[in-house]
C-alpha cells in the first residue's frame, strides 16, 4: 500500500492523465520517456507515480539539473502529502542533504547520482531512477543516462524513465531501450495545456552584447520592457536573464521604477534556501484572474535566470518578459580556459519561456529582441559535453571501466581532441595510466565530491596547510561565485568574517570537505596569503603565472593581464583560479583577463607545479661557434639561466637547427663546399639512392654522421671554418659508389681545346640542366653535346665570345654549326677580326689563341 495520495497530489495536473501509460510502460518495459512542456506537473506527480507502481519496493531516486530544483522539487512534494522533507520526500545535493530511513522520493543532482554509481554501480537500497529535465544535456545528466542504460543490461529489475521537455524524446528513447528501433522505450506525450498566447518583440536601441558581456543599455531596456508590461497588466511577472550580475541590476532598476507598486525578487542558484523559496512561493496553482489592481495583492516580478525555464515553476504567472539570453560553457582551448559565455537563447528555450506566462489563463510573452534576429538564433541548445571542460568526466568514464567514454550510450559522443586534453591533466594528477585506466590515485579523487584538480589541492594541500585551511579555500573555488575584486585572499577573509552574503554556504561546504580528508591533515599555521596561493596553485599548476613586463607569463604557455586598479598588482608570481578572454586595450596582447587569483611564491609555486619543473640546456650556433645556456623552467616560464659550455647532444641540435632555418649557408662554406653540394644534389636528383639528399631538412636530420668531428670540435670552444664543410660534405658519399662521383658529376669538363673549365652546377631543388660556359673557338668540330651521370643527363653549353659574353645557349652542338654559326660569323668576325672565324667550325682546329697573323 503506497503512502502516496496520487489523486490529491495530481489534482488540476495536465500531468494526471498520463498515468495509466506510464504504469502500463513500467510493468511491460521497466523503462518510459515521458515528454511533457513545462508546468504538466511532471515533476510533481510522476515520482510518487513510479513509487506506488506495482514491483516498486524501495527508494525511487529523482535527478534535477540544478540543486535549488531538488530542493524545491522535494518541498513541493512534502507539502502536498503533509509531511515534512526527509520524511516522504527529501533530496541530497552536494554539501546538504534531506533524507531519512523512510524516504521514499529523493531528489538529487545528476552528480549526486553519478557519484553513487561509481562507488556502487548496483546502487543497492534504490528501487527506480527517474531522470528529469534530460533536454537540458549538462554533461554530469549526459553521462548518469548512460551509466543507467549499460546497468540496465546488468540489473533488469530497474525501472529508469526519463522526462523531457523538448521533441527530442525518441533520441532518449532509443538510447534507453537499448540497441535497435524496435527496442525503444515506450514516449509518453503530454500535450502542452496552453491558454492563449501573445507574443510580442520589443527589440533594443543599444546592442543586447558587446566584448565584456550584456550591455548594461539593454539591461535598462529589460528593465522598462518589464515595468510597463507590470504597469499595465498588473499582473505576476517572470523575466528571463541569463545571470546574477545582470539579475541584480534589473531588481535595482525594476523596485526603484514601480516603488512599491510591485514585489521584486530576484530568483538564481546562489540564492540561500529561504530566499528562493519565497520567489517560487504563491498562491498555490495562482490566481487565474489578470489584472489585480491597486485594491488587490501587489503583482509579483520574479527576475531568474533559466532555473525557471523548466526545473522551477513560479506560480500566477501571466505575463514574461524574455531578455533571449543564455549562458553557456564554452572551452577556449588555445588559452586552455573553460567559461561561461552569454549567447542567445536557443528558439525551444525561448518557447519554454513564454509558455510560463499561459498556464492559467491568456498570457503574455514580450522577448527582447527583433522576430528577424529571433528566427535566426539555434534551434536546439548546444550539448554541454560539446563545450565543457571533460576532465571530471574522463576520470568518472575511467572509474566506471569506459575510458574516454567508448561504449556508452551518450546522447553525443565527448569531442576527441577534448578527452585527450582531459586524460593529459589526469595522466599529470597521477590519476590515470598510460591506457586511459583510472589509478588507485584517481579513484581516491573522485571519491572527492568535486573537479579531479580541486580534489588534488584538497588532499595534498591538507599534509600542508591544514585540513581546514585547504578545505576552506577549495570551498571558495568550487562555489562558483563571482569574485568581486579577483583577490581571492581578500575573498576568504570576507567569507570568514561573515561578510559575504554567501557564508553560510561557503562554511557547510568547507566543514564536509574537511570531513572528506581522512587522514594526513597537517597542523596548519601557514599565513593566509601563502597558504591560499598555494592551494590554488596545486588546483591550477598549468595556471601558476609570472610577471613579465605588463602581463603575466602562465606554465602552460599562455598569458593574461590583471584589470586595472586589481589589488594583485605588483606581485612577481600569481595562481590563477579563473581566466577569460577579453578584447580591447585592457586584455593587452594576451588577449585574456586574470577574473581571480592568489600571491604565491617562488617555492610554493614550484612546490605546486613539481611536474612542470625542468632543467633543459639550449645551445645557439652563429657566426661559426657556439653559445650553451642551461635553463631552468616550471613549463614555460623561465626561472634562471646559467652559461655553459653546449654538451654534444645540445650542439647537434643547435647546429641542426640553423641548417633548417638558413641551409647550408648557415656553416659559411666555401666555394669549394658549394659546388660540391651542387653536385651532390644533381647526383640524387637523377640518380637517386643510395647518393644522398642534401636539403636543408635531410642535411639536419643526417648532421651528427656527416658533421660531426666539426661539432665535437665546436663543443670544445673551436669555430667551424668555410673551408671544412667540404670535406665534411664528402662524408655522405656512399661506398662503393664514390669512386665514380667524379665521373658521374664531375667539377670540371674536357673540351676540344684540350682545356678543362668547371660545370655550374644548380641549385638543389631546381630542375635546371648543369652548365658549361666555353669560348667558341675552342669548341670547334665538337659535334656531340656533352653528357654526364652516365650520359643521362645534357649539359647545356653556354658559347661565349671571345670577351666573354654568351652568343650562343644550346643542347646541341651540331645543330648550332650547321644552322646557327653562319648568322653568328657573319656578326662576329668584323667585331673579333683576331680571332677564327672559319667557315666549316666541324672541321677546323679548337684554339684559345688567335690567328697567326695577328
């Protein structure tokens, strides 16, 4: 007999109707996807609904996307059985928690839920799992789906139902049946029950967003769009930001233009308990008549964020006023930086909206924007696992035995180049192998209930600066709160004085993490300053960052400047907790801005950053000699750097290294070296191996066998001289075959004239011919081209007068003779009356003199 009045609960809920499918589905399937818009009760009626079906003994497990919908979810259930939360209805979020022995109904974060499936994937105790709001796609909801679908296969007496809002269900349904169309979990469709709808477009003189975010002139735009519709209605009102810095602005604007004319509050994550409980309180299931007046209730103006898109329901609405934003991750993975980046709202979000305003009656829907630029904002909101930072989740996929996720029943597989990022960082904690396989140190991690690298600052930061120390400071970074100045010490004395509105929070997460260091917590004692660097450091080592000049230099490469008038101005070395890209004069040349950091020293940032540190020696070579420096670095930053004389290994390199970037001009050979490297050349471009290539690239990667007495030579103080290259070179000549080099390339060829003159030989790289350039006369009767490598290749002639100047290019000396040279004598003779000018040159006699006459 269940405890559990579906009747009373179900009552006026669009929702009620669907029940009969849904106990059908779960007795013949064990598995449903109910598809149902926002306000059909869902939420409210289908987890007691899954507890009193029948074969259901025990706790039915309900996970929201957010903490407050859990919170909110279990209160609203309690009230409507008259019980007290942890009694019937609970929930447990991280760093609070509802429930007792008699729980039946717990609503929990997706996180919670993954948590519990990695440290006991049979999850004794819990009788069913209901995941709600799975169209949100945030990676931990991703990746519980998927952990349910492979249980099932292992525990067929689970019943699992999954909840949408959006027409995706089939999607989930498929993934939840199991492989195969025809094993698709039963969709269960609810129907919107929606009264009339307006929609109107109330689009802003000023841009809605510019390089730092949400302009502050569309805030105002939000703000008045609001206090008329309020004005004239006087009705409830729901408006839609995308964040607390831009809720807070328009609760000041909107109290100071209604006075006391209207109640307005403000509706987010970061709120405590009580405040958002008294933004999702009213009249029950709201008064359906609009328009109060002044002699009724005062209107209520809720200002939220997308919480009340679909996870919270905000009673008496009628009228919504859509700002058409939306804040979402987005992974920068150049600057290595993860973030939140306001973005418009994808079109399904922006009609959940406005469907809040037509529950009770004919409502309103104002969205602040033109219907052209609304047509052409997304569809579909874009998966978190497609933008997220994957390092939490690679480790909880290695935990669960799938590293990278390969073999799950994702809704979309995580980006490739993103989970190999992931498992570097984890392989750097320790916390996975080199096959992708949690460690026992991984395992210790994700038992912490937070990102694998908080977790690492929180159990080696512990031996260090104490338990409670490292857990407050971690606590501070996994709140997720704006820092309002950057300075994270300054933060957590405001927190521990009691002067941040958040402490309260702050404080009960910082006491279960300290619970959560079994063992090994040092004394403490350590200064704040040096003791919050330092733990941030250990959270972010990539991230430990130095100055240089007007920016900051981090380990991993990249840069950031602090904002102007920061308080952390001056200090040499920061650890940086939170980064984003900037644009303008202020982000300077990084193109990034420090949002939050601490001071750290020199040795607690190398202390921090241990993996990074390297002793790496570098070795210049120029003008002939070398330079070495040894060089100490924590990843990219320099620390120091020491003269030293270049071992052989660093020599090689540099030298190699100025042969890539200039050739072989870089060693200053000689003439003597060049032609032969000329030669060299010719002989692999025609003859190929085993003669060797001699590009800039093939002369590095060979240099230590062809160089290396030369560089020995160098690492003792010498200089490399022109004229050694040469015989250097001469080394890469292949045996036997260089024997015969000389005839097959040769430096210098024979001609009539019995005169030898040199072959100019090409570029390597060209496919240019060889050259010879020789005077006429001295080729006369010379009738075959000459011919090398074995006669394969021509050597073009270059016929030169007898001052030296070309008269003549050709391939084919007895063509010249007899077709050319007639044209030439004629020209020539009366210019070189000293010299031969016979009228059958294959017959005459070569000379380099001139006539006898003469």
């Amino acid at each position: 007999m269940t405890p559990f009045d579906l009747d009373r609960i179900g009552h006026g809920l669009p929702f009620a109707a669907a029940l009969p499918a849904l106990r059908d589905a779960l007795a013949t399937r064990g598995t449903a996807v109910v598809q149902a818009p926002p306000g059909t009760g869902k939420t409210t009626l289908a987890p007691p609904a899954v507890a009193s079906a029948d074969g259901i003994a025990g706790r039915v497990v309900v996970t929201q996307p957010r903490r407050v919908a859990a919170r909110s979810a279990a209160r609203r259930l309690a009230a409507l059985t008259g019980t007290g939360v942890g009694t019937l209805a609970g929930y447990s979020v991280r760093g609070d928690s509802s429930v007792g022995r008699d729980t039946l109904v717990e609503f929990v974060t997706p996180g919670v839920l993954v948590r519990r499936l990695i440290a006991d994937p049979d999850l004794p105790g819990t009788a069913a799992v209901v995941l709600d709001e799975v169209h949100e796609r945030d990676v931990e909801s991703d990746l519980a789906l998927a952990l349910l679908c492979e249980l099932r296969q292992l525990r067929d007496d689970l019943p699992v139902v999954a909840m949408s809002a959006t027409v995706e269900a089939g999607r989930f349904a498929r993934l939840l049946g199991g492989a195969g169309t025809e094993a698709s979990a039963p969709v269960i469709d609810i129907p919107a029950v929606l009264h009339p709808l307006e929609i109107r477009y109330r689009p802003p003189l000023a841009p809605r967003l510019d390089s730092r975010g949400v302009t502050d002139g569309f805030l105002d735009h939000v703000a008045t769009v609001a206090a008329d519709e309020v004005t004239a209605s006087g009705s409830d009102t729901l408006v839609f930001l995308p964040g607390v810095r831009e809720i807070d602005r328009v609760v000041r604007s909107l109290t100071a233009r209604l006075g006391g004319r209207a109640e307005v509050l403000p509706l987010h994550g970061g709120l405590d308990a009580a405040e958002q409980d008294r933004a999702v309180s009213g009249s029950g299931r709201g008064d359906p008549t609009p328009g109060r007046g002044a002699a009724g209730p005062r209107p209520r103006v809720v200002v939220s964020t997308d919480l009340a898109e679909s996870s919270l329901t905000v009673p008496g609405v009628r009228v919504v006023v859509d700002a058409c934003l939306s804040r979402e991750p987005r992974r920068d993975a150049a600057r290595d930086m993860t973030g939140l980046v306001t973005v418009s709202a994808s079109r399904d979000s922006c009609v959940q909206r406005s469907g809040r305003a037509a529950r009770l009656g004919p409502g309103i829907a104002v969205r602040c924007l033109s219907e052209d630029e609304f047509s052409r904002v997304p569809a579909h909101r874009t998966p978190a696992i497609a933008t997220s930072d994957l390092t939490a989740f690679a480790l909880d996929v290695a935990c669960w035995g799938a590293p990278r996720g390969e073999g799950l029943a994702l809704p979309d597989p995580p980006p490739s180049g993103e989970i190999r990022r992931a498992q570097s960082v984890l392989q750097s904690l320790g916390a996975l192998d080199a096959l992708g396989r949690a460690t026992d140190r991984g395992r210790d991690l994700a038992r912490v209930p937070a990102d694998p690298r908080h977790a690492r600052a929180l159990l080696d930061g512990a031996p260090v600066v104490g338990r409670a120390m490292a857990a407050e400071v971690v606590s501070l970074l996994t709140s997720g709160r704006r820092s309002p100045a950057g300075d994270l010490v300054a933060d957590l004395r405001a927190l521990r004085g009691g002067r941040a509105a958040d402490h309260r929070t702050w404080e009960r997460e910082a006491r279960r993490l300290e619970r959560v260091v079994r063992s090994g917590g040092g004394p403490g004692g350590m200064p704040i300053e040096d003791a919050v660097g330092l733990i941030v450091a250990l959270a972010h080592p990539d991230r430990v960052a130095r100055r240089r000049g007007g920016q900051y230099t981090f380990a991993s490469g990249t840069g950031a400047v602090l904002p102007p008038g920061s308080a952390l101005t001056g200090h040499e070395w920061l650890a940086v907790a939170e980064v984003a890209r900037a644009s303008g004069r202020a982000a300077g040349e990084a193109g990034a801005v420090i949002r939050a950091a601490a001071p750290v020293d020199r040795e607690g940032a190398e202390r921090a950053a241990a993996g990074l540190l390297d002793d790496d020696e570098a070795a210049t070579f120029s003008g002939g000699a070398l330079t070495g420096r040894r060089i100490r670095r924590l990843g990219a930053i320099e620390l120091s750097v020491t003269p030293v004389r270049p071992g052989p290994a660093a020599a090689v390199s540099a030298v190699a290294a100025a042969v890539r970037s200039d050739g072989l001009s870089a060693l200053g050979p000689d003439d003597e070296a060049l032609r032969l490297w000329r030669r060299l050349a010719l002989a692999h471009r025609e003859l190929g191996p085993p003669w060797p290539e001699v590009s800039a690239e093939a002369l590095a990667d060979r240099l230590a066998e062809w160089l290396g007495p030369e560089v020995d030579a160098l690492t003792r103080g010498g200089k490399l001289a022109g004229r050694g290259v040469g015989p250097a070179l001469r080394r890469l000549l292949p045996w036997p075959e260089a024997t015969r080099f000389d005839e097959l390339v040769p430096d210098r060829l024979q001609v009539p004239s019995s005169s030898s003159y040199r072959v100019d030989y090409p570029e390597p790289g060209s496919d240019a011919a060889p050259v010879l350039a020789v005077k006429l006369q001295e080729c006369f009767g010379w009738t075959t081209s000459p011919r090398i490598c074995d006669g394969r290749v021509p050597v073009t002639v270059h016929l030169l007068s007898p001052a030296g100047r070309p008269l003549a290019v050709t391939r084919d000396l007895e063509f010249f003779w007899r077709e050319a040279y007639p044209g030439v004598r004629a020209e020539m003779r009366g210019r070189y009356p000293r010299h031969p000018w016979p009228e059958d040159p294959m017959g005459a006699e070569p000379t380099r003199r001139t006539n006898r006459r003469h």
